[in-house]
C-alpha cells in the first residue's frame, strides 16, 4: 500500500497525528487518513465535499491562531488530495 505523509481527506500531517493515522475496519492503521477523517473504515464525515473540507480547515486553523490570511495557503491543495478525486 502507498503511503503518504499527509491525510488525503484533509490534509494534515500524518506524522503530527498522535495516534499516526486513522484505522481501517480490521483496527490496522490507515496510511491515508488521519484519525480525524477517518476511523475504524469509515470517514467520519462521509458526505462533506472537498470545499467543505476547505472551510472546515480554515475554521480549524483560525481557531487555533493561525493568521486568517494564510489559511487559503494552507488550504489550498485540498481539491488535489485522494479523497477528492472522481473514481473512475
Ligand atoms: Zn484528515
């Protein structure tokens, strides 16, 4: 299995989850997705799109102090994530 070095929901760092990822239906660590976005096989939030993911992000990020201005930054690369993109 491929892995990443951020979740592919939203994001994040993997290497900054303290759990290291999010876990598949068998309990196995998932190397795609964070704890947040995904547990247990399912994401959390299954019916959000990758815009909503953006906003979600960015509220995140504001509420932890980061600058307003950067977050669009941050954010940006959201659409580009495997979660996002059309299955063939
Ligand atoms: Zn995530």
């Amino acid at each position: 299995m491929k892995h990443y070095r951020d979740c592919q929901s939203c994001g994040h760092p993997l290497s900054r989850d303290p759990q290291g990822g999010g876990t598949e239906a068998d309990g196995t660590r998932s190397s795609m997705y964070c704890r947040e976005c995904y547990e247990a096989g399912q994401f959390l939030l299954p019916d959000i799109s990758a815009s909503e993911m953006q906003d979600r992000v960015r509220a995140d990020l504001i509420a932890t102090g980061f600058p307003r201005l950067f977050t669009g930054f941050h954010t940006r690369k959201i659409p580009l994530l495997e979660r996002w993109q059309p299955t063939p």
